[in-house]
C-alpha cells in the first residue's frame, strides 16, 4: 500500500508499496482524510516516529459501505474504561497517533470502530470524527447551558473548530446570546446565514458568562480570560502548541473565581454515533466547510507549512496524483 510515514520529527517518507503487516484488524480502503492541527502538531511533537498520521478517516469495504474510523482503541479493562471514560484510558492506542493512521491507501481497524454512514458527498465524513470533539467539549458545559438562563456565551477562533462549536450551540440552544470572534473579519463571513450569531471585532471585557477558545493560540486564550464574566467558564478548545505557554494570576483567577474547563477527547461511540447523525442530518452546512483536496505526495509540505482555505478542512485523497 502506499503511504506516508512520519519517521522522525519533521521527516516523512513517501513509500509506494508499504508491506502490510497488520494481522491484528482487517484492512480497509482509504476514500478521504482530513487534516487536523492535532497532525501538524505530531509532525513537530511525534508521539510515536516511523508511523503513519492521519485520523479523522473515510473509509470503505468492498461492497461499497462508507465508514467514519472511531481512531480511539481503549483497553476495557483499566480504571478509566471501568470507569466508562473510555477516552482516558490508560492504554490507549491511536490510529494516527501512535498507530498506522489513514495517510495511506489503507487502514488496518477494528470493526467495532467504524461507524456506517450515507451521505450524497461522503467526503463530508471527514467532519464526523472533529464534530464528535465538538460534542464532547459542550457536553461538558451542558449542565450550565441547561440550567441557566441568558447566558452570553463568547466563541474565539472562526477556524473548523470554532465553526463546529458555533453551529453545535446555535442548533442545540438557540436561546443562547451566542458571539463569534476572530482576528481576521472575513473568516467569520459564514455567520451571515445565522442572524442569531453576533460577531464582534473587538474582544467585550468581563462580559460572557461562557468563553470557548479554538484557535489554539496564546492571544485567543488571553483575550477569553479578560473576556469572560467574574464566576463564568474559561474553556480551552483549541490545541496549542505543545511548547506554548500562558501567563496569568492565579490570585486573578482566585478572585474572579473563573473555572476552567478543557476538552480534548471524546470518541466514545455513543458520541461518535450522535455526530454522525448530525453530519447527516445537516448535509448543506458541513459540505461549506470542504477545501481544497490534495494527494499523499503533496502531503509533507501541507503538514510542514499548514496552510488551509480560510475556514475549511484540506482533505487527502490517497489515489491523487496532485
């Protein structure tokens, strides 16, 4: 199979016929992946070298059937599983992450990770897997959410993952006083569809009872700590860097008694199903978010220098000679 492979940090290698020594899990043919920051970050910060990246997978058997890859393999077995937080087990394996991944023209999988799906374009089920994060992080808010009564929630960072955020709220609690914000005016252009959806160009000081950072960058973290309201949520979204850092009083944070609120996993079935039935029950949305598309071999660059359409998921077709 061909195939990308991370062999040590920043340095792929290309391999055309790749020998396939999986025996554990069958093989599956590769139809799309999408790239994710969470890869760019792999490529600086490898979890695991001489590996193949790429998680947010379609696939496809022989007879046609389309699959969303649940890329999470948890062990049943430690405190965590027992615990039904399958997402923090303690002997996680990855696909694309510390397992061959989906830049390839195959995958090897479970069966029990692979979730059937129809769509008119299946390459929107590049989304499920990233939604499935989305729906994970705003459960974690769902008790304040349901419970209170106009809340003024702030989301930072106009990217794919402020979009899925956005567009969860708006459709799951449309009495939200929802606000966007993004440092460059036009990545928030999408919104205009949704006249519920405030968006602002500059940053309200203590004024949200909720702020949600998803660009992953230091500043979008520093304007959500001064954005949000004394007693509110600070929820850290997006992924940052692995080396970055961020500065605060923690008398400040004490005092303003902000909690803090992070959200990275989420891959548990029932999540997992419940985005795939919202990727296909919201079809038009999810379709503006593809971008560009292009091939294994032009796939080293784009992780080196991520540079995506504006507000849109860059896919991977393995078979692309682009």
């Amino acid at each position: 199979m061909a195939a990308l492979v991370l062999i040590e940090r920043n340095q792929f290698r290309y391999i055309e016929d790749m020998p396939d020594s999986n025996t554990k899990w069958p093989a599956w043919e590769v139809y799309r992946v999408g790239i994710c920051r969470t890869d760019v970050n792999l490529t600086h910060n490898p979890a695991r070298t001489n590996t193949v990246l790429g998680h947010e997978v379609v696939c496809r058997d022989g007879h046609g059937q389309y699959y969303a890859l649940n890329n999470e393999i948890n062990c049943g077995e430690c405190d965590y599983c027992l615990e039904g937080k399958t997402s923090h087990c303690r002997h996680m394996r990855e696909l694309g992450v510390n397992e061959h991944g989906g830049f390839a023209s195959k995958i090897h999988a479970p069966v029990n990770n692979l979730v059937p799906f129809t769509c008119t374009d299946h390459r929107i089920g590049v989304l499920i897997e990233p939604l499935a994060c989305a729906i994970h992080g705003i459960k974690r808010l769902d008790t304040v959410l349901n419970t209170q009564s106009e809340i003024k929630v702030l989301v930072q960072g106009s990217g794919i993952s402020g979009k899925l955020i956005t567009y969860l709220l708006h459709t799951l609690y449309p009495a939200l006083e929802l606000t966007l914000y993004d440092v460059q005016a036009d990545a928030m252009a999408w919104a205009e569809s949704y006249p519920a959806i405030q968006r602002i160009t500059e940053i309200l000081q203590e004024h949200f009872h909720v702020a949600i950072e998803c660009s992953g960058s230091q500043q979008g973290l520093a304007d959500c700590f001064h954005a949000v309201r004394r007693g509110g949520i600070l929820m850290i979204y997006g992924v940052p860097l692995a080396e970055a850092t961020f500065s605060f009083s923690p008398n400040e944070l004490m005092t303003r008694e902000i909690n803090l609120v992070t959200s990275l996993a989420g891959c548990d079935r029932e999540t997992f199903c419940q985005s795939r039935d919202t990727v296909v029950a919201h079809q038009p949305f999810f379709s503006t978010l593809l971008g560009k598309t292009i091939g294994l071999k032009a796939l080293e660059k784009e992780l080196l220098h991520f540079s995506p359409i504006l507000g849109t998921k860059t896919l991977v077709d393995p078979l692309s000679t682009i």
